[in-house]
C-alpha cells in the first residue's frame, strides 16, 4: 500500500485540474478552481486504493486540501 502525502495528493488534484501542482495552494477552495464533483469523487477513489479512510461526503463538505490532507493524515495516524 503506497502512502499518500500532502505533496502527492497535491499533485493530484493539479494533474486533473491541468494546472501545475505550486499553483494549487492548501487554502483554495479546489471547486473555484475547476474540480467538479466527478472528478472529486475519482480522486477519492484513487485515494482510497491508496489506502485513505475517506468518504466523498467529507471531501465535498470542505473541498481544500488543508482539509483533506487533515483526514488522511488523521487515518494514517489510527491505522499506524
């Protein structure tokens, strides 16, 4: 199982957004910047064959990355 990192995560969301990762800062709200909820919901699936306990729910209800690196990063820490 690969480890997701806010970095990989970053990277992406900027290759689905097709924008280049230092453009997406951890405060923008990805939706205002293209994601829709198709995307969104692939991302958390490629995410979660990576081994992140998350659910679209909570990805929709805040869509930055500080938010969603805080779940995974949560995960991680109770499944360590």
């Amino acid at each position: 199982m690969s480890t997701l990192s806010l970095e990989s995560m970053r990277a992406d969301i900027a290759r689905m957004l097709h924008e280049s990762p230092e453009d997406i800062l951890d405060d923008d709200n990805l939706m205002d910047l293209g994601l829709d909820s198709m995307r969104l919901m692939k991302l958390a699936a490629q995410w979660r064959e990576a081994g992140a306990q998350m659910e679209f729910a909570d990805l929709a209800a805040d869509a930055t990355l500080a938010h969603w690196w805080a779940i995974v990063a949560r995960g991680q820490a109770h499944g360590a």
